[in-house]
C-alpha cells in the first residue's frame, strides 16, 4: 500500500470512529440522548418540552418503536424516555439503563408533561433541538449533523457552549477522502489484525445476538423467519434472513445494542451478518472472517461518504453492497471482483428509497444483501453492467461518485415529498 502510514493509520480512525454500540434505531435514540441532556441541563423534570427537528429526523423517528417504552412510536415517545430514564453520559445508549419502575414513571410522564413539535427551518439533514421549561428555568440543547455531536447548550438564555454547526464537525474527523475501493482491498490485506479486531469483534458479538432474538422473537413482519421458512437453509438465504432478522428486532422494540456503521445500525447489520454467514458456511477461519468484515465496512463507509448519513436514498443499498464485496473476498475475490460486485450490486438496487426507520426496513435489506450476492456472481459467469448504463460509469470509484451525487443532490426534492406523504397522508 502506497503512502501506507496515511492510508493506514486513517482507515483504522474510521472504523474505530464508525463502528460503535447503539441501542435502539439511531435517530429516536439521538433525540432521546439530546432530550436526556436537556433534562440535565435544567435540573428538574421538565413540564414542557418543545422540540424541532430536521425532516430526516422526522421521517426516522416517525414509524419506529422506541426501546424501553412499551411499544411506543414517535418523536414525543423518544423525547420523553430520555428525560424520564435517559443517561446522557452513554449517549447511543443513553436507554441502555432503564429499570421497570423508569417505565411506569414514563408513562405517566407522557400523560401529564405538554410537548410540541416542528419541523426545524435548517439546512441540515441531522438536527435536533430540545427545549424544556422548569419551574420557572429553561434549557435547550442542539444536536447537528452527527447524531451526538452536541453543537450548543443554553440554560435560562445563556449560552454555556456554542460550537458551530459545519465547521465544528471536522476537526478531528478523518480524512474519508482517502477511502478508495482499491485502497481498501490492500488495507484489509496488509492491516494488523490485533488493531482492530477488537472492534470486529464486538461488531459480531452484538449483531449475532440481536438476528438470533429477530430470527425466534415475534418483531414486525419477521422478514428474517419468513425469508427461512419460504426459500429454505441454503446460505444465499440465510445470509438474507439474518441480516433482516437484525432490523425485525431492531425496528420493532428489542433492546438489546448492535453495532453500527455510518451511523444505522441496520447498515450495521447489513454489512456484517451476510459476511459471518458466509464465513461459517465456507469455514475460512477467523483471520478471514475479520480481513472480509474490513472490506465489507469500509466499503459501505466509502459509499456513503458522499450521500451523507441521511438522505432519501437507502442507506441499505450501500450496505448490501458492501457485504457483497465481503463476501467476494470471502470466495477467493480480489480487486477486480470486488470492484464488479460493488457496479453489479448498485446497478441493480440503487433506486430504493428511505422512507423512514420501520419494519419493512428488513425486507429492503434482503434485497440489497440479494444484489449484493448476485452481483459477484454474474461477475462469476463473466456478466456485468457496463458504464453508461443508467447511473453506471466505467469504473467502480466513478460510479460511487455517481451514487453519491443521485443521494446527496438529486433525491433532495425526492426527501421533501417523502416527508410529505408520510406526515400528510395517515
């Protein structure tokens, strides 16, 4: 790898940074870890609570049950669970910690405290605020761009931290414009393994457990069970219903963490389930396992590096073809498989859209692991998309550019009436 020391040390600050533990879909857990540290700040149980959140936020938080609230959907849900139970100090798993008494106490709280929500007037695709009011005290906190990037905290209208919002995010963010398919593939093969197994480790302790609880549990449209017991026990399918086995639980209320990648945790899901299946079936070995889990991650992380973390492009698409190009390393696959799997794969699924965090969440992650799959093996039997097909450009990184500008620029319209239908139309 050339200029390894920059390559090097930079893909394992972004697995490191990307690949931690979160319970419950992202977005609701953000905003209850920004509703948390609003309750904080006040000092007392709030009366009143006004949020205002970016669309995205909205479109995410909308369908989704919220862990540890009894079934409960809703930004108001989320916001009110982190006050009542939340600890600001764990922050995506700010409701990792909450005992059955906080439970009966939130919903009482939910019945008797005032909340308010709008939509933010923002530019930003992440954005919270929380305000709440005391006895005769206020406080807000404002979460931006990441989902606990912490941007101001104000308490009886002075300010106590002021951060910025665009500016403040990249210092110490590393440079993902280093990421490259090519460079990824000789990252995986050279890295030490002891620097990051750790980290893929716990990344398949925590997913293994949570797609085993969606495969016997009873969680949303149980995609995972359905997906076995229709097309059977061969690995293709269970590579499938594993991944969406994950995202029927976590979709659906379970509470137990997963680890997540580019901030989903069903991309966290995605991305790593199909590759641990097929590293069972083909009984590679760990050494494997972990080399084709970096591959699979980071190519994700590649992908949206250019969407961004929320767009109304799915962010399933980029995982699944991400876990395609694990297991294409799996099988015996170099650079230029891997790089066909990826085409393949977004040729076929890249116009899937994000409709929001809920259950059929799983079902659009089969189809991505699906074209993932596929991907490699018309690649296998000399079959490919070709550049000017569509969305499709000679060359993998030109058509990742592609998809990152049809996520970023060309849905944003899409998004808007996205949030339209679903907050317009019961």
């Amino acid at each position: 790898m050339e200029q390894k020391d920059k390559y090097y040390q930079t893909y394992i600050e972004i697995l490191k940074r990307e690949l931690v533990p979160a319970m419950g879909c992202t977005e609701p857990i953000a905003l209850a870890y920004c509703a948390a540290k609003a309750r904080a700040v006040l000092g007392e149980m709030p009366q009143k609570v006004i949020i205002k959140a970016s669309g995205n936020i909205i479109k995410n938080v909308k369908s989704v049950i919220v862990p540890n609230t009894n079934g409960k959907k809703g930004i108001e849900a989320a916001a009110a669970i982190g006050i009542v139970a939340g600890r600001e100090d764990l922050e995506l798993e700010v409701l990792s910690h909450v005992t059955e008494e906080q439970k009966i106490d939130f919903m009482k709280y939910m019945e008797t405290t005032e909340f308010s929500v709008k939509q933010a007037e923002s530019d930003f695709l992440l954005d919270i605020i929380v305000k709440v009011y005391g006895n005769e005290k206020d406080a807000l906190v404002r979460i931006a761009n990441t989902h606990t990037n912490v941007v101001r905290i104000e308490r009886n209208g002075e300010i106590l931290l002021d951060r910025g919002t665009e500016e403040q995010i990249e210092q110490d963010k590393p440079d993902y414009n280093l990421l490259s398919v090519q460079e990824i593939y000789n990252f995986a093969q050279i890295v030490d393994l002891d620097e990051v197994k750790p980290i893929l480790e716990r990344q398949i302790r925590y997913n293994t457990i949570i797609s085993a609880e969606g495969i016997k549990g009873n969680y949303g449209a149980n995609i995972g069970s359905v997906l076995l017991e229709t097309y059977g026990d061969d690995v293709k399918n269970r590579a499938k219903a594993k991944a969406a086995a994950g995202s029927d639980a976590r979709m659906n209320g379970c509470e137990l963490r997963v680890i997540i990648n580019s901030g989903s945790g069903n991309q966290g899901m995605t991305v790593s389930l199909p590759v641990i299946e097929y590293a069972n079936e083909l009984k590679v070995g760990e050494e494997k396992l972990y080399r084709a889990l970096i591959i699979s991650n980071l190519t994700a992380i590649h992908q949206k590096t250019g969407i961004g973390y929320l767009s109304a492009y799915c962010g399933a698409v980029s995982a699944g073809a991400g876990a395609g190009a694990g297991i294409a390393y799996l099988k015996g696959g170099g650079y230029e498989e891997i790089a066909h799997t990826i085409v393949n794969a977004l040729a076929i699924t890249s116009g899937i859209i994000c409709d929001g965090a809920k259950a059929s969440c799983a079902a659009k992650i089969a189809t991505a692991v699906d074209a993932g799959i596929f991907g490699y093996d018309m690649y296998l039997k000399g079959q490919q998309f070709y550049g000017g097909e569509g969305v499709i450009s000679t060359g993998v990184e030109n058509t990742i550019k592609n998809i990152g500008r049809l996520g970023k620029d060309g849905m944003r319209e899409t998004d808007k009436e996205i949030l339209c239908i679903m907050t317009c139309v019961d």
